[in-house]
C-alpha cells in the first residue's frame, strides 16, 4: 500500500484516478480549491477509510508524507483557464514548484498531466514526442499552453539537477463521466445541448479534427506511467488516435441520443488548433499501452451519466 497525493483530485479525470487508486488498495490525499471540481465528484469516496479530502491551492506550499504524486491541478477548459489566466500561469508554475519541492523533500514519485496543448495549433500530424510544438506565445490560449510547457521544463529540470523521480503523460482530449456540464468542452456541450433539445454549438465550420479518449483508457494509461521504471520518465502521449471532425462528433451524439437538436454555428475561438491527433507509438512500446474504448461505446456511458445529471437540473 502506497501514499498516495492527487492534486486537482476532485475534478473530472482526478475523481476517476482517486477511485482507481483506491481500488487498488492505496491510501489516496485528493487535494482542491473546487475551482472547478466539486466535493460531489468525490461524494462515493468520502465515507472511504482511506480517502482524505484536503481543500488547498496549490500555488502555495503543502508539505505531506507521500510516496507519489500525481499532479493534475489545473483548469483544463478553455473557457475556464481563460476565466482567469494570471491565475492559471500561477496554478500551472507555482503549482509545478510546489510539488516538485516536496517531491523533493520527501522523496516521492510524482507524475505531470501535462498536455497536447503543448503542440499548439501543430505542422506535424499526427503529433509525436518529438515534436517541439507551434505555440503563440502571447495568445489567449498561452497561459495555458505555455503554463503548461513551463511545468514540463521544471519537471525535468528537478530530474536533472535534483535527481526527483518524475514522470510526464502529455494527455489528449478526455471525455466520460463526472465532466462539469458548463464546462464548455466539446464532448460535454454537445451531449448537454443535445439531451436538452438546445441548438448544437458548431465552432467555426466544424472540419476541425480532435481525437478523444475515454477516461478509463487514460487512467489505464497514467497509473501504468506512474509504476513504470524510473528510467522512463516520458513525456509520453496519452491519447485516442481515432481522430474526428466537430460535425462528426455532433452527427454522433445527435444520433446516439435521438435528439431533435439543429446544429448552429459560431465563430471559431482564438488560436482554436485545426486538428489534433496522437502518435502513440511510443506508450505502445514503453507501456505497452493502447486505448480500448471506441467512440460511440464511450459516448454511450457519457450520455448515460449526462441524462442523470440534466434531469436533476
Ligand atoms: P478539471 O477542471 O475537471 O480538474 C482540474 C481540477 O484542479 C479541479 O478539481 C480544480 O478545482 C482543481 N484546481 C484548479 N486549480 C487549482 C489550484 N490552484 N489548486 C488546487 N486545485 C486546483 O479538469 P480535468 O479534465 O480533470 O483535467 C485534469 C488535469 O489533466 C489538468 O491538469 C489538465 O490540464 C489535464 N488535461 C486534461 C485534458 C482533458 O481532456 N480533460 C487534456 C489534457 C490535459
Ligand atoms: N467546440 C465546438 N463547440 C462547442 C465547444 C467546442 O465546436 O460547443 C470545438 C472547439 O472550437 C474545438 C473543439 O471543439 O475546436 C474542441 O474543443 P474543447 O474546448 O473541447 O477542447 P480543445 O480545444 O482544448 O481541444
């Protein structure tokens, strides 16, 4: 049994790393300031005689005795980590420093949810690690982006100067239960809007491509990195290669709920990257890693979990 400490842990993908983990048997610290997670993502776990729920903004030092630490805090929606971007520079940097420190200090493991957003809007399709990425600097997806590149940088930087073992997943577009229904992504607007029988919101003219992975598969795929020798620290691609048009995706969630719903168009967001597709050859090979959920599977789950939440709305 491991101490385990999930930054961000009571948002989408960090409620669904807690419950693995303690599935598994571990002792799990799921740290928040609910910016955009809630207590209720975690509400099945709280009565857990190892689960310990700890409200705190990682931008200022915590100190624990843990054995690993993944470090998923930060706001991950567009319209979330442009609501404050200052904020989300700090969250993402100071956020790195703190924990990498006490990874340091107590010597644990600690795992970055980095992301394909480090690619930007990229020349190289489908996106390999080695790719250096096509990033504005000074855009309104940057605080993100480069927030983002600068934790990856200090990560290995505390590997090469400090000798801290560090691993970094760089994640493709997730989807599944437990997403905010505001929270503005893609997968959630769409099934939101759909089961509501509001307009479908197309940005732009929908031929944007994304590749979307199921949660499961990606939970799969970050605690794999985590127990992997320490000689692979990553970055590694997380992600779904089945790449997909907006409209496609609409097309799908119309038909999967039945909806009545019209697709409406509007204007394409700032820096909005054309298309978006992992190579992941590399998890492949070091993992041994692949996803397994299809699109309309995932989607279907995803529904059934969005039908609960706008019936009680
Ligand atoms: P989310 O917004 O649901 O979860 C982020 C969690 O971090 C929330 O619970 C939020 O309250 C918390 N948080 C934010 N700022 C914080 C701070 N300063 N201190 C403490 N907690 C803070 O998003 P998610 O989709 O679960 O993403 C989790 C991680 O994975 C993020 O780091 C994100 O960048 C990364 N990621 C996600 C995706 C995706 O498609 N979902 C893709 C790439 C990377
Ligand atoms: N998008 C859309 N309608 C929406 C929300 C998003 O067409 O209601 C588009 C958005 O412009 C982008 C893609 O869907 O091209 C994925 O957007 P999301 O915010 O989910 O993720 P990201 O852009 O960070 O990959």
């Amino acid at each position: 049994m491991k101490r385990i400490l999930v930054t961000g842990g009571a948002g989408f993908i960090g409620s669904h790393l807690c419950a693995r983990l303690l599935n598994e048997g571990h002792e799990v610290i799921c740290l928040d300031n609910y910016f955009t997670g809630s207590k209720a993502n975690v509400e099945h776990l709280r009565n857990h005689p190892r689960f310990e729920l700890v409200r705190h903004d990682v931008i200022n030092p915590y100190i624990v005795e843990v054995d690993e630490i993944y470090n998923l805090a930060c706001p991950a929606s567009p319209i979330h980590y442009q609501y404050n971007p200052i904020k989300t520079v700090k969250t993402s940097v100071m956020g790195a420093i703190n924990m990498l420190g006490l990874a340091k200090r107590v010597g644990a493991k600690i795992l970055q949810a980095s992301t394909s957003e480090v690619y930007g809007d990229p020349a190289v399709h489908p996106q390999h690690e080695e790719y250096w990425g096509n990033v504005n600097t000074v855009g309104v997806r940057s605080c993100y982006d480069e927030g983002k590149r600068c934790a990856e940088t200090l990560f290995m930087d505390y590997h090469r100067q400090n000798k801290v073992r560090i691993k970094i997943v760089r994640i493709f577009n997730t989807y599944g239960p437990n997403m905010h229904p505001n929270d503005g992504r893609v997968v959630s607007n769409f099934i939101v809007q759909a089961l509501r029988g509001e307009d479908i919101t197309i940005y732009g003219t929908g031929q944007q491509t994304r590749s979307f992975q199921y949660v499961d598969d990606l939970i799969e795929g970050m605690t794999g990195m985590m127990n992997c020798d320490d000689s692979f620290v990553g970055p590694v691609n997380l992600g779904n290669p089945d790449e997909f048009s907006m409209l496609e995706l609409a097309e799908k969630v119309i038909a999967l709920t039945g909806s009545k719903s019209r697709l409406v168009y509007r204007p394409l967001p700032a820096d909005d990257p054309r298309q978006r597709k992992p190579d992941i050859s590399l998890a492949r090979e070091q993992l041994n890693w692949s996803p397994k959920v299809k699109l309309d599977e995932g989607l279907t789950k995803t529904i059934e979990y969005f039908k609960g939440v706008v019936s009680g709305t």
